[in-house]
C-alpha cells in the first residue's frame, strides 16, 4: 500500500550515524517538507567505524557527529540526538530504554522510526549489526508500552516529561513491509546525505549510488512508482 500520510512530529532512532540515512532519508526528507518537525536520535557513537587498526576513535566519534549534522541539513531535519554508547557495546536494558523512554517523552512524536529487529540474516552473506537489532527492540519497548504509561519511569515527571502515546511505528530494514512511501521528489537528497558520512564511504565511486537507486526501484516497483521506501508500520492509536 502506498502510504501518503505525513506525521505532524517525527523521531527517527537508529544505532550508527549513517542509519537514518540510508534506512528511511528519503522519507525523512518527504516528511520535513510536507512540514514535519522531524528528529534523528542516533543511539551508539559510531567509534568503531573504521578498520584501521590506528585509527584515533575519539576524533572519529567527533567527524561523525559532524557528518550527522551535514546529512541532517540536508534532509531537513530539526534536531538529531546522539545517546553515546559505544558500538558494539549497547546493551538492551533498562538503562537504555530509560534514556529512550526520556527522548520520546521530550520529542512527543506521532511517528517513530527505527530498524526491525526481527531481521537478521539477509540472504547468505549479511547478519544484522548486532546494534540494529539492539536499538530495534529497546525502542519498541520503549515506545509500547513505557512512553505513554505513568508507571513506566515515573522519576522522569520529574524532569517535566510526562507521558505520551506514539501513534504509529515505521519498522525499516523489514521482511515483512506493508507500507510504501514514495521518495521519488527526495532520493537525490537521501544519497546526497547518505554521502555526507564520508569516513563511511570509501572508495565507493558511483557504485554506492546506482546500488541505492535501484534498491529505490525495487520497491518502488512494488508501491506502483518511481522509487519508494518500504516500512512494515505498527498503527498504536
């Protein structure tokens, strides 16, 4: 089903700072100029993004913030958040879905984006990062039912965040989509950003490209236009 709707506040969670990106940018980007206020929440510090043995990881964690800011200008995005753990190390507990519980309560999105972690093996040659599928069920948790219930994280009313119900979830990266959304006006602009995560593509050449447009006509071809990207969405309220 082509899905047309755009949700009035947008949070968008996911593990590493290209994620957003290449997960869901174009729909990001749709939203933001249909008037959304749309936010990106990156869960890890993106620190072992590189297979340099003598790499300085501290110096890294700081371009990728830049990198996400550079890629948030260009998708329109309002405000991204970065929690800091480090990659491979996040873990789904009750700390992190507190910090989750913390940004939802604050952001007050509609919709919420963030990858499936019910996904794992893609065809015979890719395993889902381990911090995808972390950051996949520690939001879902956080989202149903702890942001909209009092007795979930009650310390936060003191902070002033009081509860609030998500009304729809977007899983990305899913086997499962029922939803498309036509990014035919903003695909450039997803690769645009995407590449703005330059320390995460090198040597890629016009490859990388190619390879996310026709990732784009695959499902656009199932949704009836141009390019599209597919989400299975979770309707809540």
């Amino acid at each position: 089903m082509l899905h047309d709707d755009t949700p009035a506040r947008v949070l968008a969670i996911y593990a590493h700072p290209d994620d957003p990106e290449i997960s869901a940018g174009g729909t990001l980007a749709r939203w933001s100029d249909a008037g959304a206020e749309v936010h990106v929440a990156v869960t890890t510090r993106g620190d072992k993004g590189t297979s340099d043995p003598d790499a300085d990881l501290e110096a890294l964690t700081v371009l990728r913030v830049e990198e996400t800011a550079a890629a948030a200008r260009v998708l329109g995005i309002a405000e991204h958040h970065h929690l800091d753990h480090p990659d491979g190390e996040i873990a789904d507990d009750h700390a992190l879905r507190r910090e989750l519980v913390r940004l939802i309560r604050a952001v007050k999105p509609d919709a919420v984006c963030c990858p499936d972690p019910t996904a794992v093996f893609f065809g015979d040659a890719y395993v889902n990062h381990r911090d995808h599928r972390v950051t996949g069920w520690a939001t879902l948790d956080a989202v149903a039912p702890a942001a909209g219930n009092p007795h979930y994280f009650p310390e936060l009313a003191a902070e002033g965040l009081r509860t609030h119900q998500v009304r729809a979830l977007y899983l990305s990266g899913t086997f499962e989509p029922n939803v498309w959304v036509d990014v035919g006006a903003t695909l450039e602009r997803k690769i645009e950003a995407l590449f703005c995560h330059a320390s995460q593509l090198v040597e890629t050449g016009d490859w990388f490209r190619d390879f996310l447009r026709e990732s784009a006509i695959d499902a656009g071809r199932l949704a009836g236009v141009q390019y599209a990207e597919a989400f299975r969405r979770i309707a809540l309220a």
